[in-house]
C-alpha cells in the first residue's frame, strides 16, 4: 500500500505546486518608479542607466523557455521586450493578457538593414530603406498582476 | 558494523531518498534538452474560424459579447490591444488569446494549457522556485557524489572495480572527455 500511496502523493504536491508559482520575480517591481513605455522610449538613451518601471499588458511571451514577454506601450501599436538571460526569470506563458510590472533598464541594439527587414517580414510589415535600432528592457524585478 | 558494511547501507538508503530527485531531473532533463522539437511546459492548441470581421467596429463591447457567442466561449475579455495594424488580439480570463484579422475575415482561438506534471518537473528544474530550491538541489547534488564514489566500494576485490568492471568507470569518464575534446574548440 504504501508503495502506492508515496509516489501518489508526490505527484499531487508537485501538480498542487502549480498554484503556487511566483508572479514576482526578485522581489517584485519597484512601484514608485513607474514611467510610460513611451516616455521611455523617446528618451532611450537616457533610461540605459537609469533604472525605471514600466507597465503594459503582456501581450507575447517566449513559448519555449519564458525568457522574454512583449509589453504593450501607452501608445497604439507601440510595444517592448523585456529580455532576461535564459533561467535568470521564467516568464509563464499563462501570463498574457496580466498586467506586468518590470525595472530595469534599456538596452538599445542597433541593427542591421537586413535584420531590420526580416524583422519587419516576421512582423508582416513592408521592408524599409532605413536600419532601425531594437530597444530590449533588461529587467532586475517583475510583477505580473492578474 | 564494519565499514564496508555501513558504506553499503548507507549506499542502499541514500539511494532510495534520491529515487524521487532524480525522476525529477531525469524527466524534466529530456524535456527540457527536445524543448525546440515539443513543448514541454505548455499545450498551445490553435484554431482557425472565418468570421465577418470587415466593416465592424471591433473595439466595442458589443463585438466582443457576440464574437465569443459566435464561438461559444463561456469567458470575459480581461485585455484587448492592437499588435500591429492587421492584427487585434483580445485576452481571455481562461489562457485563450484571440487572434482576430478583420483583413481576412478570420479569427484564430489560441488556448494555452500548461502540462500536467511536466510543467512542474521543468518549474523545479529551472529552479524557478529560486533559493529554497537552490540549497535542496545542492543538498541532493552531495548525495550523488556520495553514491558515485560509495558504489566504488560497493564490491570487495576483483568483482569490482578492480576487475573488468573497472572499464565501465573509465568509460564514464571518457564519454564526457571526448565530448571536451571534440566539441570544446
């Protein structure tokens, strides 16, 4: 019997600890920091070493290992990455549609033309004549609110 | 009790505490290492209805109600936002996202659900439960260096290691070598 009953009930607790996984990460979010997606990125170069926090509804995130979500800005059709190193935070793909929080700074990655391009291909938008610069939030501490 | 004795029971009970550990990583390591080929830690089912969406104002409530009657959802929209010009996502309270392309007249209901049991197996892998987690892996991690050396002494003489035997510790240590020298550069 209670070879039948131990694993049983470590399959339980480990299904039972899906309920208990983390939506802060480090800590959570620094609140009183809060800055627009767009205010952030009109003044990039500024926030690259000034931490701040941002706010957005999830809108994608990294399906395989959780290590990015996309975040969407105050402004129509605007969004960001929030990009951690692959373990550092794992981000669940349950979260779309939640609120997060992130603080962090900017990193800003200039990319090539043809990256651009691919870029826009993926994104089933025409390609353009002009490098465009790819902003990634590097994030110290989340919250994902329901 | 002789030392060779206690290095057997202690081999023999310290092994039954690990069973459970090691299931853990073993699983959660091949689902972990074939992620890019199946997704262990999610089911994401998708599929695609065509809809009238050409010519309606999308970004009302009223949409939204009869949109998950047309497709019998039972849920609420918590979110909505505009991907780019061409795609409008709408975000379900149940882990469904709706994909709507008012260009096509075409909405995709993506459901995700996270898998049983292997999400949790990858969850403590990854050690998304951070320091706790973090000491109890370190914690079990000296238990395997105690059953890989203690297995040395498991068997007196040429039975063991220091017969034929012997050639399947050297060949354990060779697999990961040759993987140093070949893959190292």
């Amino acid at each position: 019997m209670k070879t039948i009953v131990t694993p049983i009930l470590m399959i339980g607790a480990l299904v039972l600890s899906q309920t208990t996984i983390a939506k802060t990460y480090n800590g959570g979010a620094d609140m009183s920091k809060l800055l627009p997606i767009s205010t952030l990125l009109n003044n990039a170069q500024k926030y690259t070493t000034e931490p701040v926090t941002i706010k957005g509804t999830v809108t994608r995130v990294c399906q395989k290992r959780g290590c990015w979500m996309q975040l969407a800005s105050d402004k129509k059709f605007q969004t960001l990455r929030v990009k951690v190193r692959d373990g550092d935070m794992v981000f669940p793909m349950t979260a779309q549609g939640k609120t997060a929080f992130a603080t962090g700074t900017l990193k800003i990655h200039p990319l090539t033309l043809e990256q651009t391009n691919q870029r826009r291909k993926a994104q089933k938008l025409e390609p353009v004549d002009t490098a465009q610069v790819l902003h990634l939030f590097a994030p110290v501490a989340v919250t994902i609110k329901d | 009790m002789s030392w060779f004795k206690l290095n057997r029971s202690l081999h023999r009970d310290i092994g039954y505490f690990c069973i459970g550990m090691t299931l853990v990583f073993a699983i959660s390591g091949i689902a972990l290492n074939h992620i890019h080929q199946f997704n262990s830690n999610y089911q994401v089912t998708r599929t695609s209805h065509t809809i009238t969406l050409s010519g309606l104002d999308i970004e009302t409530d009223h949409f939204e109600a009869t949109l998950l009657a047309t497709l019998q959802l039972e849920d609420k929209v918590k979110a909505r936002f505009w991907q780019d010009q061409t795609t409008y996502k709408l975000f379900l309270e149940e882990d469904t996202t709706l994909y709507l392309y008012p260009e096509q007249n075409e909405v995709l209901v993506e459901q995700v659900e996270p898998r049983f049991l292997l999400r949790q197996l990858n969850f403590l892998h990854l050690n998304e439960a951070r320091a706790a987690w973090m000491w109890f892996s370190d914690f079990y991690a000296i238990l395997l260096i105690y059953l890989a050396v203690s297995a040395l002494f498991m068997v007196k003489g040429k039975r063991g290691v220091l017969g034929p035997r012997g050639l399947l510790v050297l060949a354990g240590f060779a697999a990961p070598a040759a993987f140093i020298i070949f893959y190292s550069h």
